[in-house]
C-alpha cells in the first residue's frame, strides 16, 4: 500500500503480515514470470525482469523460487494468460484508490474488486476516474542505513533521480518512469541492492483521513492487498503517526 505515515512500512497487523509472506512470493513470483515471458529470462536486456527480481531478493524471496517464476516465464509460461489491469475508486473520507492486477480471469477480478470496495465503504469508478490525481513514476527504495541522507540525494540526482525523501528507516528515490532502470542501477552499483525499485502509482496530493474513517479505509486496502490477483494497491490518504499508532494498538 502506499499513502503518508512513518507507519506505512509497518503493517498494523504485524502478526497477519508474517502470515501473509507466502502469498507475497506468489504474487512476486507471478511479475517475475510476466517479465520473463514478454522479455525474455535474461534481466541484463529485460529491465522489467532485472527489477522484480530486485524486488524479490528484497523480501527474502528464496533464490530458488525466483529462478523457477523465470524459467517458468522464459519457457512460455504454463499455459496461463496474465492480463495486467488497472482499477480505480473511492475508499472513506473519499480517499482515491489504484488497483494493479494480473490475473487470468478478467470477470472474477473485477467481480472481486467490486465486492471488496461495496463492503469496505468505497465503490470502484471507471477507469481514469482517479488516476489523474497521480503520477506515474519510478521508485526506489534504499534502507535507511544504506547511507547518510546527503550522500544518497548527492547520488541520485546524479544518476537522475527527481526527488529524495529520506527518514530513518529508509530512502525513497523518485525519478522518472523511463528513467527507473537506470537510476535503480546506478544506485544498486553505489549502495547496494536496493529493498523495492519499481514503477508506482505517486499521489498529488494528500487527503486527510482520522477516526473511525482511517480505520476503515486501512481495512479496505488491507482487504484489497489480500487478494491474490492484487499486485499493488495506492491511495492518497494522510494519517497521522498518532492515529496510525492507536489503530496499531487497538
């Protein structure tokens, strides 16, 4: 999920997000095998490849199941056609949400997707109804103790970067969308392997969100996260650490 808080790499279910590390390596192991498949399974020509791959390292996926996801993407797949799909809506306090699927079933996705909105108190608009409050840019992530702030801004600007945004657990890098391959590179060679380098879905701007609301929408995006055609889920909502401290502890 993306939005604003010191909190958001810090699921407020921890526990539930420990359970989750497996369906986490399908749904990465599913990007790993479209890459490969419409790229090729050589990551040093198929920028897509080389940064989901990063991507999976990151999360401790084992190497093992990322050289599967290629193979298997490399030889044509299983069988099964992945279509990528982008859904768009409303969450509490009329938060935007984006919603990037793959999936092999267009009307169960959507069907779902739905579902999920109508129940968590959003409801899913068309296509470009809230895509045009973001951006669409390339991101990378680097742990907070990669380096000091000053030498990571010095660096990515250098290597093409737009914007920094540093905190102590981690650097955020944002550049252009064509330019995120080259970037994370560049900084891969610097700093090492970056925790996250992939193109996003960048608020605007920011809506505020409290109480019961932030509650409500945190479930709803939790509630979309969980399902396994969901890649990405992105929102422009704003909650304060305070909040996000008391839904963590409630």
């Amino acid at each position: 999920m993306a939005g604003h808080s010191k909190f958001k790499n810090i699921m407020h279910r921890k526990g539930a997000q420990d359970k989750k590390r497996a369906q986490l390596f399908a749904k990465l192991g599913k990007e790993i095998m479209v890459a490969a498949k419409m790229g090729g399974g050589d990551p040093d020509s198929n920028s897509r490849l080389r940064l989901a791959i990063q991507t999976a390292r990151a999360q401790s996926m084992p190497k093992d199941n990322i050289e599967r996801a290629i193979q298997k993407g490399a030889g044509g797949g299983d069988g099964t056609d992945y279509e990528e799909i982008r859904y768009e809506g409303y969450g509490p306090a009329g938060v935007a949400i984006i919603v990037d699927v793959l999936t092999d079933n267009r009307n169960r996705s959507a069907a779902d997707i739905r579902s999920i909105f109508n129940k968590g108190g959003g409801n899913m608009g068309e296509t470009g109804s809230v895509s045009f409050m973001f951006d669409r840019v390339g991101q990378v992530v680097l742990k907070g103790d990669a380096a000091d702030p000053e030498t990571v801004f010095e660096a990515a600007l250098e290597a093409g970067a737009e914007d920094v945004v540093s905190s102590e657990d981690a650097h955020e890098i944002i550049c252009a969308a064509e330019d995120l391959s080259e970037v994370s590179q560049a900084l891969e060679e610097r700093f090492g392997e970056p925790d996250e380098s992939k193109l996003v879905w960048k608020p605007q701007n920011l809506t505020p969100v409290d109480g019961d609301a932030a509650e409500s929408l945190l479930r709803l995006l939790d509630n979309l996260d969980d399902n396994d055609d969901v890649q990405n889920v992105y929102a422009n909502y704003d909650i304060s650490d305070e909040v996000m401290e008391k839904i963590a502890n409630g």
